[in-house]
C-alpha cells in the first residue's frame, strides 16, 4: 500500500472522530442548557397554576407553606377564593373574619408559641365552604 | 508529499484547535454556571429545609438514640436523638424538659435536616395537638349541653359544650365577631369546633368543643 493511501485513511479516521466528537459534545451541551431553564421556570409553572386556581374558584393558600416555621407572632395569609367569599381563618386560639370581592385575600393571623394550626374556610353563595388547612409553628429566637 | 503534510498540518493546527479552544471555554462557561446553579437551588433547597421545614406527628415507640414518630399522613419518621434539645410547649412559653419527658403518643413536632430516611433532630418540641370538625348543627341537647352535628363530609357527631369552652358568633349586622353562648345555638347553624387531642387516636363520634365559631343560618338567607 502506498504512503499517500494509509495516510489519507487515517486522516480520514482522525477527521470523522474529531467532528463525531464536536456533534455530540454540542449535543450534550444542549441538554444541560435546557435542564437549567426547566429548574428557572419552576415558579413559573405555580405561579400559573394559581392563576388556574383563581379561575376555577376554588380556595387555595398561596403563602405561608404548611409545616413552616417563623419567628414572628403573626403570619399573613395569603391566597385566593371564590368571589365574594365570607372567610374563617380558625385556630385553636383566635378567629380572624373578612369578606373579599374580586377572589384574593390576605388575612393578618396572631401566632401562639409552638404549633398554629389554622383552618380556613371561604363560603360563597351557599352555607358549605371550601375548606383548607395549615400549620405554622412559632418559635421566637 | 511534503505539500501534503502541510496542507494537513495547515487544517489541524490552524482550524481544529482554535474552534476546539472556543468549544471547550463555551462548555468549560456553560457547565461552571449549569453546575453552580444547580448548586445554588440544592443549597436554597436544604436551607430552607433546615430553616424553616419541620416534621409534625405523635411518637409511636423511643429508645435510647432514636424515636419513631407516625406523621399526619401515617408514615413513620425515624428521628435520631444525639444532638437534641427537648421543649415543652407553655401557653405563652416553651421551657426546656429532658428526653425522658417524651412519652409514646405523645404529640411533638421535630426541626432538623433530613438524610434519606431519618431525621436528626436538633429540637424536639411537645405541644399539644388540636383538629378541626365543622358543620351544621341537627339538634340541640339543652339538658346535657351538647349539639349533635352533620359535618361537611356527611358524619354525624356530638359536640358537648363546656363552661370552658370559646364561643364566638358572627353578627350578620356588624359583620364582626361577637361573644357568643350555648343559649343563642340555633340548628341549622353552621359551626366550625376545635377539638383537643390527636384525631388519629380517637375514634368516637362525641368530642367536647375547646373553641367554637358560628356562622348564624340567617347569614345564607341575605
């Protein structure tokens, strides 16, 4: 076999395996960037869905999450319910009231020290109310 | 040949290495911030965590280094003991207690980070638990102070009333809250109760009220 001819079959060789290699290098590259946007646009997606929730009328707590803990004697919550909803937040303490409108509410709620469980109930247009619970836990520093 | 070779070494060296240099920086950029993000995220998730997650239930069985807590969906929690503090939760004050303070069933809520299966506690704290039963009041027993209940989910059950017991009513007028007795009970009024205890370890259909708000029946005739 001639020079030229085993010359031009590595080369050839070498060339596929460098740009095979640059394929899929760019490829992975891709892969990693799209995994990165899908973590970014996971508040996004909720922020979505609650807006979903406000539409189909039903009570949903935006904040605080259940199960968290604060440092302060008092938590607002937050979130949305049917139109025009009578709504009960009730712990084992206090009872705080409020009538809302346009689907929205945000009640100031006083903590105790220790567990705050709290039970929220929205009536609207009838004398069954959708109901949802959390827990807050007050623990000063 | 010799032309060739250089036309060869021309196209590795001049073309090849400079795109591959650009290749490996754009990556070397892209996979640092990727990885530093991801990063960021696991430490926000564990801080958080940490910060502000806690595990809430009643001890099922404790040993010396651990106990087994059933959480509120019934799963049980490991909890591993060997760098606690123990709490116990006052009415207006938590003061510290000693681990042989906490019994089985009783009720406590944990802080600490989550390694796989167990938790290792840095407190632990004993509170005292509560549910919530609501619904629209049947009868009304005025010898025995009590109030038979259909709740919301269709059970039927006793309310007694104690002279301990918060009662508070809303006034459709004022559309506050006011204070409020058993005297004033209505049936058809519906009734959101507060119950002491771990509803998963009573099972009866009779709980004494610890707090009570009404809702007047007159509010849904407006």
């Amino acid at each position: 076999m001639k020079k030229e001819t085993i010359f031009a079959t590595v080369f050839g060789i070498l060339a596929g395996a460098i740009v095979g290699g640059f394929v899929l290098f760019s490829t992975s590259q891709k892969t990693e960037k799209m995994t990165v946007t899908q973590v970014d646009e996971k508040p996004n997606v909720s922020t979505q869905s609650a807006r979903i929730v406000a539409a189909q009328k039903q009570l949903d707590i935006k904040s605080p999450q259940t199960d968290t803990i604060s440092n302060k004697n008092s938590v607002k919550i937050e979130g949305v319910a049917p139109k025009n909803s009578f709504i009960i937040a009730q712990s084992p303490n206090r009872e705080v009231t409020g009538n809302f409108e346009n689907g929205d509410f945000s009640l100031d709620f006083p903590l105790v020290i220790g567990e705050n469980s709290i039970e929220i109930s929205a009536y609207s247009g009838n004398s069954i109310p959708q109901q949802k619970s959390i827990k807050i836990f007050y623990i000063p520093e | 040949m010799k032309t060739i070779f250089f036309l060869i070494f021309l196209f590795l060296n001049l073309f090849f290495p400079v795109s591959a240099q650009d290749n490996a920086s754009d990556s070397a950029v892209t996979k640092d911030d990727a990885v530093e993000k991801i990063k960021k995220i696991a430490e926000n998730a564990v801080d958080d965590e940490s910060r502000n997650k806690v595990y809430v239930g009643y001890v099922f069985d404790i040993k010396d280094d651990e106990l087994v807590l059933v959480g509120e969906s019934g799963e049980k929690i490991t909890v591993s003991l060997f760098i606690t503090d123990f709490y116990q939760i006052g009415a207006t004050k938590m003061t510290e207690i000693k681990k042989e303070n906490i019994k089985k069933n009783d009720y406590i809520f944990v802080r600490g980070p989550q390694l796989g299966d167990t938790i290792t506690a840095n407190a632990v704290y004993k509170d005292t638990a509560y549910f919530f039963i609501a619904g629209k009041i049947a009868t009304i027993d005025k010898a025995n102070f009590s109030i038979d209940l259909v709740t919301f989910d269709k059970r039927q059950v006793a309310i007694d009333i104690e002279t301990s017991t918060k009662q508070n009513m809303f006034n459709i007028k004022s559309k506050k809250s006011d204070k409020t007795g058993f005297s004033k009970l209505k049936e058809g009024d519906s009734v959101h109760v507060v119950v002491k205890g771990i509803s998963d370890l009573i099972d009866e259909d009779r709980y004494t009220a610890s707090r009570l708000y009404v809702v007047p029946n007159e509010f849904f005739l407006q």
